[in-house]
C-alpha cells in the first residue's frame, strides 16, 4: 500500500514542471512553436513507451517515470490558448 502510494506521489509530482513550463511558455513562447513542440514531445514519449512496453514494464520506477514526463509534456499543452488555429498557421487573413 505504501509503495503504492509513493509512487503515485512521484507521478503526480512529475506533471508540475509541465504546468510551470507551460505558464511561463504562455507569454515567451510563439504559439505555434509550443504547440509544435509539445505535440513532438507527445509523441516522441509516447512512441517509446509504447514499442519499448514489454521491457518498460518490468522496472516500475522506469515506466513511472517516462510516464511522468509523458504527463509533463501533456500538461504544458493543457491551457487551451496555446491551440493554433488555421489562421495562425497560414496566415490566410489580411493584416
């Protein structure tokens, strides 16, 4: 139960750098280039815990930890402001 417990803590721990990450980003960070690179993070981490699951697996702090992170890049795409809309992708208004 306590192992448990603490691990659960470790993992609610790893997402608060992405938060802090993620406000900070909010007014530094062109929207495009966060969204950008918090889909590539996404989906980088989310591919190696995905083709590496059966050896991932095994070691419990390994995979607490690349799933950590995987919850760190996901929530520094939680504030919906960072979303790019075509318009800001293309440019297809006049300015």
């Amino acid at each position: 139960m306590t192992v448990t417990i603490a691990w659960l803590l470790l993992l609610a721990t790893l997402s608060i750098p992405g938060t802090l990450l993620g406000a900070w980003a909010t007014s530094h960070v062109n929207r495009k280039y966060q969204l950008c690179s918090g889909f590539l993070g996404y989906t980088v981490l989310g591919l190696i815990i995905g083709l590496a699951y059966t050896h991932v697996t095994r070691y419990t702090g390994v995979f607490v930890v690349l799933y950590g992170l995987y919850l760190t890049v996901g929530c520094k795409l939680a504030d919906l402001r960072h979303f790019a809309t075509l318009t800001d992708i293309y440019r297809l208004g006049s300015r």
